[in-house]
C-alpha cells in the first residue's frame, strides 16, 4: 500500500528518501512514497511476492506504474530497478556515501 505524500519524502540535506532509509533498516516496512522511483520498484516486488492478492497482479503492478507515472517518474527507469537483484532502495547520501 502506498501512502500520499505530503511533502517531498528527500530531506535537502541528506536526499535520501525517508522510507527507503526505513526499508534499510527492516526490509519489511511497508510504506511506499510515489514521489521516489525506488519506493515504487520496492512495491513493485512486494505485489510480486504476494502469493494470496485478490485481484491479478498485472493490474495491480499496472495501477502502481500509472500512479508513479502521475508524479513523474521514467516507467523504464522503475521497470529497470524492479529487475535488478535485491531491494531497489535510494541510494545514501552524504560524504563518502555511495551513488
């Protein structure tokens, strides 16, 4: 499930999304912010481990790509992050910081 943001979820000083910083710290936090290309690959992964969803999980990842797309973002850029190996999360910030 994903939330709507109220404000944009990159602090300026660390451009880091907030939720991706909590998914680092427990892979199963499950709140997505649609104003971070990383956060929809993670509920992108999530619909697919999902063995018991009510509705077809094309749908469903379709609905999720449509509603990112609202606020912007690349669906190629967020395809490629869904199919890369482990959690898409945003990359860490700072000195020293990879990415």
């Amino acid at each position: 499930m994903h939330r709507k943001p109220s404000t944009d979820p990159c602090k300026p000083t660390t451009k880091t999304c907030l939720d991706c910083a909590r998914a680092r710290e427990g892979p199963a936090y499950r709140l997505f912010n649609p104003l971070c290309q990383f956060c929809g690959a993670r509920l992108l992964q999530a619909i697919d481990r999902q063995a018991d969803l009510p509705m077809n999980k094309r749908d469903r990842k379709r609905a999720v790509l449509t509603d990112w797309l609202a606020f912007g973002h690349s669906e190629i850029e967020i395809r490629r992050l869904h199919a890369g190996k482990g959690l898409p999360l945003a990359p860490l910030a700072g000195p020293g910081a990879a990415g």
